[in-house]
C-alpha cells in the first residue's frame, strides 16, 4: 500500500529555511497550504519517506537551485486564458492606449510565454504592436528560456484558437504561427515587442512608467502579506491611470493599497492606478 | 466602525465544513442535496464537481435561483463562514489555509482532473480535522478514493451515496474500496438528513 505522507507546519518552516540558506531561494512569502502540497509532491517524487530523508537529500544539495525552483513554483499557463479579459481590453482599453506614443506594459510572471504572446496577437490587429513594449518577467529563468523559443504544443491549438476568437480574435490563430510534426513555432514578428528578464516579484526592484500590468494567477501562491507588497510594487511601477490586471479568480480588494486603485471590471479583476 | 476584535473573535470559533464532491451525473444529486437546506444553515458547504471550464458561472446562477441560501463562487483568499455555498470553479484546485481561507492552485491534474476531490479532501482534512464532513456520490473515475483515506485518518466523517444509486458508480465505490470504514452509504435521498446529524 501506497505510504501516506505527511509533514508538519515546523517541517514545512525547516524547508524554507533550509531552500533560503542553501539554495538562495526564498519561500517565505509563499502560501502555505501549496506550498506544503508541492514539499509533499517532491518528497515523493525524490522518494524521501520522511521528512528527516528529505531535509538530508537538500542538505547535500542534490537539487540545483532551478530544479528546486521548478518543482516548488507551478508554471501552468495558457494563450487567452479567461477570453472576457482579453476582449474587454481589445474593446475598452486599447483606445485609450491608442494615444501613447509608447506603450508599456509588463506581463509579472508570464512563465512560458503564452500570455503576452495572446497579448501581443491582439495589438497587433489593433495597430499597436510596432510601439509597444512588453516586459516579460518571471522569477524561473527556464520558463523564461522557453518563452523566447516560441515553441508550443500542436495539440494545445485547438482550445486556444476557439479562446482568440472568443476574445474577439480577428483571423485565425494559425496565421500566427507554423506547426512542425507535434510543435507550432510562433511567428518571430510577435516576439519583436518583447524583452526577457528574470525578475522576482518578491524582493525585485519596481519598474518604470508602465501602462499596464498584467499579473495573472501569481497571487494565489502568496500570502496575503506578500501581496500587499506586490501591489505597492505595481503601484510604484504604474504610470498614472496605468491598468493593473490580475487573475480571475484573485481580487485586490482585499487589500492595503485598494484605496489608491479604481476598479474598471471587478468581475474582470481588472484594476486602474487612481493618479 | 467595525469592531476588529469581533471579527477576530467570529474567525476563530470553529465551524463544520461540508465538501461535496462529484462529477457525472453529480448536478441531480448536488440540487436534491442542496434544496433541503433551510434558513439557518449552521456549517459552511463547499462543492467540488468535475466541470468544463467556463461553466462556474451558470452553476452559481443557477443554484442562487433554487436555493434560499447565498452561493457564492470561491475566489482567492477568501474566508468561508456557515451559512453560504461555495462552488470551487473549473480549471483551479481548492485547498484550505488555515482559518478556512480558501486557495486556488493550478498545478497539474490530479487523476485527470482539476479540481481534484483527492486534493481537497487531504487538504480541508489537515485543517479541519474531525470538523470536516466529506460527501462522495455519481462519478466515473476514482477521483476522491486516496483524499478518502486522509479524511478517515483524520477523524472527518465519509458520506458516500450508494453506488447502485449513483449515474456512475466508479466514484463512490473506489471510496469504499479505498477505506476501511465509511461511516454512511446511503442512497441519493438520505444524504441531506444523514450529513444534517453533524451539523
Ligand atoms: C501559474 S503561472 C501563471 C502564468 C500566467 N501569468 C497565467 O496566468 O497563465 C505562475 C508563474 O509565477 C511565477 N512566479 C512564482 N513566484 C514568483 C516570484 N516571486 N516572482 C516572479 N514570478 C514568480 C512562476 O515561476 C510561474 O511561472
């Protein structure tokens, strides 16, 4: 019979000090009830039975820090994710964005790219691709690596292309990339907007001037606390009126800061600098 | 003025929770269940089925019709309190925080399924213990059987709808496989009053 295991909030507490001493990794603005779910994950995956096996097997560091990083944090993305959002911003957002001579927008923990390539797609049929700038960011530089390829799963095509049109798409999504054998690779015009960097979101300096923000299921891996402090960092990184979006099932209002945001679509969880 | 101790005090005090879990063939059995709720509803209840994504909203409409109680659809961070429903949404799994705060979690599919009853299970039962009252019908995969285990070990109480009775039987016997000793089996008409004995 399958062993069932368990840790304990104390273990849990040991983890993080141990990922933060010897990885450099620092869990402790992390949610703890996945994050507790993801130590299990690995322990089991690392065929530890307790958690004295595993706090031995990190100690003699047979992780490198990525691979820690990869295993804890969940990368989960999609294109066009949450249609209604997408074409909310094609429809209300983009007109007011028509009237920068630049745009900025920062997509805080893209993963593998999906996001600001479903973003990019639609500037692009607006006329706004040529100057716009999409910072991508994300604390796990492979995610990042992997955005950069443009390289997806065929099969994974089907359900985003019925979501671009539902977001008010204008052609079809295969005009935007070529599929080899089981992979599309994204056309490279789309990637022409957007800059890489590995940035974390919790001890990571703020950004300048951005127009929009888009931070999308981050939050549901932090504490409450931890979110209050990325919210001041998105704030401090929003140009005035500049648009923050977060996932559709995280709220800001919960928060310290709610009082300098405007709401534009509440059920859209999509948010507005006041000035 | 809100008074802050109150509010701490009011999250404090222990409720029972009831997770309902099921996937098809689960609707009938979820609003025969939910209809004899009356005013007053002293537990919080928390469903979990097996949807396609983009079907949260119809379900929360729909049940706000029927059911003289507030269902609300469970967002990120929030606390749950007796009296109301909430409908986990499709494509998230939903564990509990400590305080009953409800998160959500995309990692990877469990047995094939996001939201997974098998990690629900185990993670209301880490933190309500014997104050977690888990109920199991209609499904055809096994989803639930391992988070079974947990909630047994753990003291929480296991309703399980009688297989013969259920659309798909897969899901309730896998429980009954699964764990030793449930503590009902009892078929789609009785499950209300048999969960309402620990309310
Ligand atoms: C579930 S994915 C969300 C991807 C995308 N925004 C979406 O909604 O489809 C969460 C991402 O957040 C990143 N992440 C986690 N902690 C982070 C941190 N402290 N700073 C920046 N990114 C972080 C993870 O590496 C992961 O790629």
């Amino acid at each position: 019979m399958e062993v069932l295991l368990e840790i304990t909030q104390a273990e849990l507490a040991d983890f993080i000090e141990i990922s933060n001493n010897l990885y450099g990794v620092d869990f402790s603005g992390y949610a703890q009830e996945s994050l507790r779910r993801r130590v299990l994950r690995l322990m089991k995956l690392k065929e530890c039975d307790t958690f004295a096996a595993f706090k031995y097997f990190l100690a003699n560091q047979k992780l490198t820090d990525n691979e820690l990083l990869n295993e804890i944090t969940v990368n989960t993305t999609e294109m066009f994710r949450d249609p209604e959002v997408f074409k909310f911003l094609k429809e209300e957002v983009f007109d007011i964005m028509e009237t920068y001579p630049r745009i900025n927008i920062w997509h805080a923990g893209c993963s593998t790219g999906e996001e600001p390539l479903s973003l990019a797609i639609l500037l692009k049929e607006h006329g706004l691709l040529k100057r716009s700038v999409q910072y991508c960011t994300d604390i796990n530089s492979e995610v990042l690596a992997q955005a950069k390829k443009g390289i997806y799963e065929l099969r994974e095509m089907k359900e985003y292309s019925t979501n671009y049109i539902r977001s008010g798409g204008e052609q079809s999504l295969s005009d935007y990339y070529v599929a080899n054998y089981g992979n599309v690779k994204m056309n490279k015009g789309l990637g022409k907007s957007m800059v890489y960097t590995k940035h974390s979101l919790v001890n990571g300096s703020s950004f300048n001037q951005m127009h929009m923000i888009m931070c999308r299921n981050v939050f549901i891996y932090l504490t409450t606390e931890q979110q209050n402090k990325v919210l001041r960092l998105f704030l401090d990184s929003l140009s005035p009126r500049g648009y923050l979006i977060l996932g559709a099932k995280e709220s800001a209002v919960f928060s310290t800061v709610f009082n300098e945001l405007e709401t534009v679509n509440g059920r859209l969880k999509i948010y507005r600098k006041k000035k | 003025m809100v008074d802050l101790k109150y509010i701490e005090r009011k999250n404090r005090e222990p409720i029972k929770v009831v997770l309902f879990c099921g996937s098809s063939g689960a609707i009938n059995v979820l609003e025969n269940f939910l209809l004899n709720i009356e005013q007053g509803l002293k537990v919080a209840i928390v469903v979990l089925l097996h949807r396609k994504k983009g079907t949260q909203d119809y379900l929360v409409k729909y049940l706000n019709q029927k059911i003289c109680v507030k269902v609300l659809p469970v967002e990120h961070g929030i606390q749950i309190e007796k009296g109301i429903i909430y409908i986990i949404p499709a494509g998230y799994h939903c564990i509990m925080e400590k305080n009953r705060t409800l998160s959500l979690d995309l990692s990877e599919k469990v047995m094939f399924s996001r939201p997974s009853a098998d990690v629900s299970l185990e993670s209301f039962s880490f933190n309500l213990k014997e104050q977690l009252i888990a109920i199991i019908v209609s499904g055809a995969n096994a989803d639930g059987a391992n988070g079974a285990k947990w909630v047994a070990k753990r003291n929480g109480k296991l309703i399980v709808q009688t297989p013969k009775e259920a659309f798909a039987k897969t899901m309730p016997s896998s429980v009954l496989e699964a764990v030793d000793r449930v503590d009902h089996i009892v078929p789609t008409n009785e499950l209300y009053n048999t969960a309402a004995k620990y309310f």
